[in-house]
C-alpha cells in the first residue's frame, strides 16, 4: 500500500486540488483511502488516473474527481449520519465513512454488495454498513440523514429520498434523462416542506435503476413516467450526442482540447482513416500540443519499428546506423512516406534540437509488416550486443 501512496498523493494535487476541490477534510480523506484496494484484479495500475473503471454487473467504480466533488458538495461533518445509493466497489462509502459518523450504503447487486461490505471490513472501514435493496427507495428504517450521495443518474429527485433528510440535510444526486448529460444537483431540505437547488455541472452516471428511478430495460418506471420519454436513445445517437465539434486542425486552439488527457500516461489516437491528409494533420497538431505544452517523450505508431527507428535516430539527433537510410519504402510507403507525416518529423527534429538528450521525444514503431528486414534488425543487433565471455 506504500507503494500507491505518491500517485495518490499526485492525483490529489493533479486532479482534486488542481481543478478546484478546496475542502482540506475531503483532499486529506482521498489522500487516505488505497483506491486500488477497490478496484478490479488487472486494473490496479490505473487505480489514480482521473477515469471511471470497470466493475462487475456493467457497473464502475466513478473517478477519483467525481467522488470528491460529491463528498464536497454534501459537506459531510463528523457526526453525519449518510446514506449512499449505489455502493458499486465501496469505494465512495470509504472515502465518505473517513469525513462522517456512520455510513450506511445500498446496492442492488448482491455480489457487489459482498465483495463490498469484504473490502471495506478488510480496511477497517467499521463505521459502514452494506445493505441490499432497492436504493431508490432509501432507508426509511435509518432515516432521517443529514446527507444521502446519489452514486447513480435517476430521470428526477426521488421524492421519498427527499423526505429521509434531516432539516438541513443535503442530498446530491445526478438528474437527467440518461442519453443527455445529466446535472449533478444538491437539494437541501431547509424545512419539513421546503428545498433549495443547487446544479454543480454536467456529469455522466451508470442510470439509477429501482422503482422511483429507470427501469431494467431504460424505460422509466412507472412512479416516474412521463408521456412522450419512454426509452434511451440508440448508441449511435448516445455517441452522436457526446461528440465534440473541434476548430480546425492548423488553428492554435486545436491540440487544447487534449488538454483535459495532460494527466494521462498514454493517449491513444487511433487511426480513423489511413492515410488522408487531413486526419494526419489534425493527429500532427495534437502530438505536438501533447509534447511541447505537457512533456511526452514517446510517440508510437503502427508502422514496422526498424523503419521507425531510421526515424527516431534522425529526431534525436542520434548517429545514423549507415550512409543511406531510407525508411518505409515497402508497403504501406503511402502510409508514413509523405508530405504530412515529413513534416510532422522535421518538427520533432527541431523541438528535440535545443533538449539534452534524456529529454527529446522519440519516434517508436509497434509493427512488423516487412518480417525480413525486422528479423534482420534483431539479428544485426544481437551481434553487436554478444557480451564478453568470462573466464
């Protein structure tokens, strides 16, 4: 556990303090909890990068970020009494059960409520209780709460989860039909019958399904139908309304849009169109952005890595390995030999050129379509590399 403690403590600095989350109890309780404790075997390496992962049941354990901002939002004290819907991995109970008095924490899946209620006894965390239910229904046996975290996006507020706060409880949920961004709202209780509204911004959530929530199937259920709003749109259309609209690929604005991935250890780019010119202008003026505002060094691409490596000696700087190297002049030369892909290189040259060394960004390939001239690579290389007997 030792271990994660710098990336825990970066991603609190990068990805909490660094985007506004100012509450010292919430920074300090994120600092605490081991996130890769709760996350799935394989995924553990990614446990404090500022994305959602993968559960089990099509559910995710939300980014370090979100959970934050929730715990913010319900300015939890010490001897809070909370109710989280959603439990999921355990994980936001963890960090919520470090800022409150008791926690208690609901979800539908009763193998996630196992695994979680495991964890978070394994890490001492005794101040939660895993329950399994319904949680749109909440806890009328707990209630009153002075705060109830939402984990999951519902069509609306539920109202009987309104009426289990305490007189000054707050309640953050996500709301919105789910094919759309939802708003992550705050509803304070300021009387038995009165409630202010507070919206904290645009968020994604896996659908709150329950009675006063979506149905199984995406409909809404039938305590919140309303006419006209029966079903999610089609992936196509959910993707079609996520995508961005982008300025042009030469305007300076372009690569700014990468910035929200600065943070991250790899970005991959993809390879939407092989070889028109401008989807390789428009990837040119990402990399750039990515190297020269936020410092990576390594820019892989699908390309036999021989041929590449003739690339990367000239970007750096390095000795040539002979008087005439002339990479990628075999299938697919139309890919990487051209204007844009030159161009793109003789820029990589030039920002190297004032760097020392350990600092210029390289030019890898992952490939191997010509198999003779990579085996010979290898074989070249190992040559050169045959150490010295001992005796």
């Amino acid at each position: 556990m030792a271990e994660s403690a710098p990336p825990r403590n970066r991603m609190v600095e990068v990805q909490l303090a660094g985007r506004g989350i100012r509450d010292r109890r919430v920074l300090d309780a994120m600092a605490e909890v081991p996130r890769e404790r709760f996350v799935e075997s394989g995924f553990e390496e990614f446990a404090y990068e500022d994305c959602a992962l993968p559960i089990a049941n099509a559910q995710t354990i939300s980014q370090p970020y979100i959970v934050a901002l929730m715990s913010e939002a319900a300015e939890l004290k010490p001897a809070d009494k909370v109710l989280e819907v959603g439990t999921g991995s355990g994980y936001a109970a963890a960090v919520a059960s470090r800022l409150a008095g008791t926690v208690h924490t609901v979800e539908r899946h009763e193998d996630l409520a196992r695994i979680a209620a495991q964890r978070l006894a394994a890490l001492g965390y005794d101040n939660c209780i895993v329950h399994t239910g319904d949680g749109t229904r909440g806890l009328p046996q707990e209630a009153p709460f002075d705060a109830i975290l939402v984990a999951a996006g519902g069509p609306t507020v539920p109202d009987v989860l309104k009426a289990q706060l305490a007189v000054g409880g707050r309640l953050v949920i996500p709301v919105g039909d789910f094919e759309n961004e939802q708003s992550l709202l705050r509803i304070t209780r300021l009387s038995e019958t009165k409630y202010a509204e507070e919206t904290f911004g645009a968020v994604r959530f896996v659908p709150l399904i329950g009675e006063h929530g979506w149905a199984e199937d995406g409909t809404r259920s039938a305590s919140n139908h309303v006419p006209g709003r029966t079903r999610f749109r089609s992936l196509p259309e959910m993707i079609g309304a996520a995508i961005e609209p982008l300025p042009d690929f030469d305007d300076p604005t372009f690569g700014g849009f990468l910035d929200r991935f600065a943070q991250s250890r790899v970005v991959l780019l993809g390879e939407a169109s092989h070889g028109t010119s401008e989807f390789y202008q428009a990837r040119a003026a990402i990399t750039r952005h990515l190297i020269e505002k936020h410092g990576f060094k390594i820019v892989a691409v699908e390309a036999d890595w021989p041929d590449a490596a003739a690339v990367d000696r000239y970007v750096r700087h390095r000795t040539s390995r002979g008087t005439r190297e002339r990479p990628f002049e075999r299938f697919p030369t139309w890919m990487w030999r051209n204007k844009d892909v030159a161009a793109f290189v003789e820029w990589m040259r030039k920002h190297n050129d004032a760097k020392p060394a350990s600092e210029r960004a390289g030019f890898y390939g992952l490939d191997i379509y010509n198999m003779r001239s990579s085996i010979a690579a290898v074989l070249a290389s190992s040559t050169r590399w045959i150490p010295t007997p001992r005796r």
